[in-house]
C-alpha cells in the first residue's frame, strides 16, 4: 500500500513539475515574440504598441509570466548583452532567435519574478462599465463579490478598484461588458457630451476604446463614424467595435484629412473627436517605455525626438483645424497623451483664430480638475491637464464649443468654409513668377550680334588694303 501511494505521489509530483514546465516554455516563447515586437519597433522609433498592449493582446495566454519575463528582461538587457557577447552563441544559428536567447538567460540566471515587483501599485485599477451590455448598478454589485470597488469622482461609468488588481481573465472583460481603460482615456468622451440621436466622427480612432465610449454615450442610437489610415490598426478597431455589441458604428479605412467637409455624408456631423498620434511622454511610466534601450541611452530627450515632435504637431494643427471645418459640428474635442507643450497649448493656440472665425469658443471640461492649461495665452485656463506625478499619467484635453451655426447666406458665400491661410497658423502660398523664354533668347541674339559688329569692325581696315 505505501508503495503505491509513494507512486502516486511521484506521479502527480512528476505531473506537477510538467505542467509548471510548460507553463515556463510557452511563457517565455510568448516573451520572446513580445520582446521583439518591441525591439524592433524602438529601433525604428516606430513602436507598434507598448509592452503592457502587446502582452495583454488576446493571442498571449501566460499573460502573467510573460509580462514579468519581457519587463525584467528588457531592465537586465544591457548585462545580458555583455554576458553573451563573451560567448559564441548569438554568432551561429541562434542569431535569428536572439531575444528567446536573451528571455532564457535571464529566466537561468536570475529566476522568475512575480508580477507584483515590477507594476506601479501606488496607482489605482480602472474598469469602464460598457452600458451596451451591463447596467452600470449591476456592474458594481457583481464586482463587490470579490473586491473592494467604488464608482469614480469624475466619470460617471467609470469604476475604481484597488492597485495591482488583475482582470484581465475576469468573465465581464472578457465579454465585453467591462473594458480596462485608464481613467483620463475615460474622461475623453465625456468631455465631448454628445447627445443621443447625434451623429459624431472619431478622426483617429484606433484602438477603438474612445469610439465604442462614444456609442454607449449616445446609447446606441445616432450613428458614430470611425476614421483610421492604419491597416492592422482598423483589425483592432473593428475587433473592439464587436466586442462592444455597438452596431452604430461604421469604420472607415482612410485618412480623416482627406475627408471633404462639404460633402453630403459629413453634413449632420455634429461632434467630431480629435486624439491624434503623439509623443505619448504622459505615459512613459504606463507604457514602461523607460525599460527600452532607446530610453536607457538618452534617445528620448535627442534631437531626433525633438524633430518627431515638431512633425507631430504639425499633423495634429491640420487634424484639429479640419475637424472645426464641418459645417454642422457643435462641439470638438482634442485629445493627447502628451505633456508637450508643443502638442498641446501651442497647437490649441495655432487655431484659435480659425476657430473664432467659425463661431468657436473654448469650452472648460470638467470644471472641478485642479489642473489646467499652462498659461501662455488668454483663455489657457479652460484647458485640462494631467500630472504624471500627481495623476500617474500625463494627458491634455481641449474642448471647443460653436456659439452659432453659420447662416444659409454664410455658407453660399463660402466666407466660412473658405478661410485665409493665416487662420490656419499657415504662410500665405506665394505665386511663383515664371521668366518667360522668349527674354532668354533675346539675350543671346544680343550676345550674337555684338560679337558679328565686332568682327565687321576689325575686317574693315584689312578690306580696304585690297
């Protein structure tokens, strides 16, 4: 008998060790995809999500092991480097592999970590309530079960639970029925109020969080229209837009500045929402991006990320001075994750004069946030900003409110929908003036005539002699 019970020990022993030993091989097989994912992308400063996005995406399953595996991976990479480098294994066949080599070398020598060393537990758990699906009541009854959590201050379906809380395997996420969504990604939408029975454009909108927000604010009804020039980008897009349940929203795989405001499809437009592409220096600590090389050598504060800002808000001028162009639009709003101020006060104050031209005034979303704008023009103040200290994420959120539709005459005349270039924060195009060729060939018959006269003059005397 003892016998067989030892046996049956050694085996589930023997079972237990194989599945922790699985577990460990496809975690760090998944890290290793991420790891390059990531490396490839900061080498190209071309990052195609952050670590957290890339390892909580549907295709990871040990997402827990895999996200401690990529994190300590990436902050030891610089020893692991000079560790390998001493030896000839990343010079042969291993070469093509080389961030599996890295995730096993840090899983060998300094063993796994858990996830709690690594996430900010000083910062809060946010979860919106998608009021398509779950009653936001119902949500926090259901999620009272098995945690402590409260509605937040600010939004409205928005709840708040303890630091570290994990649910990204929790039955209400995976449904869509709760979305993990930071708390300034929240207050986005709502800063833009739109009514139900509105239609309402999204010029960027992927990942999809904001624009399915924006469905369940107009309950369903009206319609939302989705803008996104990026093609893997519209696969997220749509997949969020279905995991929602909103059937109110067309996706449409273009570039938003292209759009013709004066186009029958845009003409009952009345709420436009602008959160372009940005720097994302709000949320460095959230996306961990101080783990990747570029960062650790300085790359962040170089030349070339002062260049890549100026591009940026010269995008983010043209979007924001486009989406104020729609004749019918009551309400814009402009969104980043920046603390630049060169993506957000600066870019603001570039198209005030085009937005007073079309009847705009700022509006003050949120009127109980302590931050505000920086002052550094008149009206600043109306302005909202997040502290990446205080609020443990940088964010900026403008809001612009039309006082009055154009007028029919207004709109014939084109006045409004025709602005000069100076509005735009633009320099005037100047005409070229073109030298006509016929000058050109003036010049050189002059040329040749002068040289025939001279030659006559010196035959002169030599003809006479004959």
């Amino acid at each position: 008998m003892k016998r067989g019970k030892g046996k049956k020990e050694t085996e589930k022993s023997a079972s237990m060790i194989d599945r922790r030993e699985r577990s460990a091989y496809f975690a760090r097989r998944e890290a290793a995809r991420v790891l390059r994912t990531v490396l490839r992308g900061d080498a190209r400063r071309r990052a195609v999500g952050s670590i957290k996005s890339l390892v909580y995406s549907p295709s990871v399953r040990n997402k827990k092991g895999t996200f401690a595996l990529v994190c300590q991976t990436l902050k030891h990479l610089p020893l692991l480097k000079d560790l390998l480098k001493k030896t000839d294994i990343l010079k042969g066949k291993w070469k093509r592999q080389e961030e599996l080599i890295f995730v096993v070398t840090y899983d060998i020598l300094f063993g796994q970590v858990s996830q709690s060393q690594i996430a900010d537990v000083s910062k809060p758990r946010y979860v919106r309530v998608n009021t398509l699906k779950l009653d936001v009541e119902l949500a926090l009854q259901q999620l009272k079960v098995a945690y402590k959590v409260k509605k937040d201050d600010m939004v409205p379906d928005l709840l708040v639970l303890p630091p570290g809380t994990d649910l990204h395997n929790h039955p209400l996420v995976m449904n869509g029925s709760l979305f993990l969504q930071g708390k300034a990604s929240s207050m986005v939408a709502v800063a833009l109020m739109p009514e139900p029975e509105w239609e309402v454009l999204d010029a960027c909108s992927a990942p999809g969080n904001k624009t399915v927000h924006l469905a369940a604010l107009i309950s369903g009804k009206g319609k939302i229209i989705a803008y996104e020039l990026d093609k893997k980008r519209v696969k997220y897009l749509e997949d969020t837009v279905r995991k929602s349940g909103a059937n109110n929203v067309d996706v449409i795989h273009g570039d938003f500045l292209e759009t013709n405001t004066e186009d029958p499809l845009y003409s009952n437009i009345r709420a436009v929402l602008v959160d372009p592409s940005c720097s994302g220096s709000g949320t460095i600590a959230e996306r961990l991006d101080h783990l990747l090389p570029s960062y650790i050598k300085g790359g962040h504060t170089s030349d070339v990320d002062a260049e890549r800002v100026k591009k940026l808000a010269a995008f983010q001028r043209k979007a924001l001075a486009h989406a104020l162009s729609f004749p019918a639009v009551e309400r814009v709003v402009y969104s980043t994750c920046s603390v630049f101020k060169e993506e957000n006060e600066d870019v603001i104050k570039s198209v005030l004069p085009l937005a007073h031209f079309l009847n705009f005034e700022l509006g003050t979303p949120f009127p109980r946030w302590p931050r505000r704008g920086l002052p550094v023009f008149d009206g600043a103040e109306h302005l909202l900003r997040m502290d990446p200290k205080e609020d443990k994420e940088g964010f900026f959120i403008a809001l612009f409110v039309r006082k009055s539709i154009p007028s029919k005459s207004e709109k014939l005349s084109g006045r409004r929908q025709n602005p000069s270039p100076h509005l735009l924060g633009q320099r005037p195009k100047l005409k070229r003036v073109k030298r006509k060729r016929h000058c050109l060939f003036l010049k050189i018959s002059q040329m040749l005539l002068y040289n025939e006269m001279n030659r006559l003059r010196y035959l002169k005397p030599s003809m006479k002699n004959l």
